[in-house]
C-alpha cells in the first residue's frame, strides 16, 4: 500500500517513516519561504499552491499542527496565510 496523505489520522495513525516523509516536505516549503525572503527568484504563487495542496492533505495537516510550534512565526504566518485563500 501506498501513502495516502488523504486518510484519517485518528483511525489510521501514520507510521514514523511517513511523519519524517512529511517533515521533509515541510523543510522544503520551508527552504523556498527563505528563498522568497532573501529575495531569490522564486515565483510566490507557486509556492503558495504548493502549501495549499500540500497542507491541504489531512495526514500533513496533522503533522503541521503538531509540529508548528517549532518554528518561526513569519513562516508560520506565510503558511497560515497561503492556506487562508
């Protein structure tokens, strides 16, 4: 079987490996927000698609919320934002 990051959480609780596969997703967004912020040529609303079909999965959802609290507040306001439109 393979990862479905549309599944409950609650019901099927997500294997370590599949948490790490996702924190490294969100490294990733995390790496391209600091692309934007230093001014490199990286298209905004790209990335801001890519947070809301990322972070729009409830697996990935589960781990954001989770783990959110460790980092900074402009990225957790870029993503929150990305995620509002």
């Amino acid at each position: 079987m393979g990862w479905r990051g549309d599944r409950n959480v609650v019901s099927e609780p997500l294997a370590p490996i599949e948490e790490e596969f996702i924190n490294l997703k969100i490294l990733h967004l995390k790496a391209a927000y600091e692309a934007l912020k230093d001014g490199m040529s990286v298209d905004k609303n790209g990335v801001a698609k890519d947070v809301r079909e990322i972070f729009g999965l409830p697996a990935v959802a589960a781990v954001w919320k989770e783990n959110k609290r460790y980092y900074e507040s402009k990225f957790i306001s870029f993503i929150d934002g990305c995620l509002a439109k």
